[in-house]
C-alpha cells in the first residue's frame, strides 16, 4: 500500500475523536507532500533543523498541518523551535516553561500550546518528569500545572507520554493507566491558561492499547511511512 493508503486505512481504523500526529523524524518531504494530500492534519518532529528543512521543501503545503514538536527541546533551540512549531509537546521544567514563555512575544506570537512530558517509567534515559522523583506524583503534577499556568503566553492543552520500551504492548497498559488517571485528576482544575484536552499517548505499536486507556492522541510513523532507514 502507498503512504497515502496507510495513513486513510489507519485514519478509518482509529476512532473520530482521536488525533494523528504523523512522526515524521527522518522522513522526506516528499514522503510528507503524499500524506499531507492524503489529509493529515498534524505532523510531529524531534528536531528544529529536521522541522526547518522539511517546511522549507515542501513550501505552501507546509501550512496546510499543524507543527508538533514532539522530541526533547533544547533551551539554545527555543527561538527556533517557536518558529517552526504550533505546538510544543515536551514541556519537563518550569525553567524551560518560563525560557520559552519569554521568547513567545519575539517570535510573533500571543500564546503557544503546550503539553506536559511525563517520564511514567521514570526511566534514567528519557526526558520528562519523572514520578520516582516527584512522590506523591499526582499531588506533584496538580502543583506543577498551578505553577505553569501562571506564564501568560503558554496555554497548558495536553499531556504526553511513551511508557518504558516493550516489545509487547500489553506492557504498556498500566503506565498508560497510570498517565490518564494524571490526566483525569488535573484536567477540571479552574486555573488560567489551563485547557486540558489532549492527552498523548501510544505509537505505532502501541496506539491501540494507548486508545483503549484513554488516549486520544496518537504519534505514527512506521505504520505510515513503513521502517525507516536505520531500522532496516
């Protein structure tokens, strides 16, 4: 099946209310241009440069999507990165909140959709905040989101996470449990610049447990675009 096939098939498979951001690391613009015209509406990227060169190619197509930054953000790479990006999914730290709330204004902008990483493996490898460092975690996370909301050109709308690697995606499920129950907990708290909506969570080989626990956001690649180069 062709990239634009994959990703109609994938879109009829997965229910209405759940979004797709198409991980699109090390994948060409021409790649994109295919999708794009398949009608994808949101495209995720790690890195600033990839996101920079990608838009640049592809030229008007470039605004038909909705920029994701879905890798881990830099500090130096801000001014870019809010340049390139609509929505930056890897918020770990009030500092880094607080750097990129700075730079909104500078970059044109009035306020920048953001979500909250959270490392649910508390893994030593992975960015994001980490439960075994922050207990009681739920409280923590109720105390960070009251903190973020407070920078006025940030608006809180998600929270993103991946679990631990598995080969198995029923591995998964309690670390996605554990994420929406987060998410369930923070989502009707009255706060300014706090509009709870997206949580994200799930890829390619896990999306379908990620929805069954409450996802609905999703980032796909390979089930797209096939295996990248360095996987085969």
């Amino acid at each position: 099946m062709s990239i634009a096939e994959n990703y109609q098939r994938l879109r009829r498979e997965i229910p209405d209310n759940v979004s797709i951001v198409l991980a699109a690391k090390t994948r060409t613009a021409q790649e994109l241009a295919e999708v794009i015209e398949a009608g994808a509406v949101d495209i995720g990227e790690n890195y600033v440069q990839e996101a920079e060169q990608t838009q640049a190619d592809l030229a008007d197509k470039a605004s038909k999507v909705r920029w994701h930054m879905i890798g881990h953000l830099q500090s130096n790479k801000i001014n870019k990165a809010l340049r390139a990006f609509d929505v930056i999914q890897t918020v770990d730290s009030l500092k880094k909140a607080k750097a990129i709330d700075k730079r909104v204004p500078k970059a044109g902008k009035q306020v920048v959709p953001v979500y909250i990483e959270i490392n649910i493996g508390s893994e030593f490898s992975k960015a994001g905040l980490r439960p075994d460092k922050n207990e009681p975690f739920e409280e923590y996370m109720e105390s960070f989101v009251a903190d973020l909301a407070q920078f006025e050109h940030l608006q809180v709308e998600g929270l993103i996470t991946m679990g631990p690697r598995s080969g198995n995606p029923e591995d998964l499920r309690p670390y996605f449990k554990r994420t929406k129950n987060i998410f369930d907990s923070i989502k009707n708290i009255d706060l300014p610049n706090l509009a709870l909506t997206y949580l994200s969570m799930g890829m390619t080989n896990s999306y379908k447990v990620a929805i069954e626990e409450g996802s609905n956001m999703v980032r796909v690649g390979t089930a797209v675009f096939g295996k990248r180069d360095y996987e085969k």
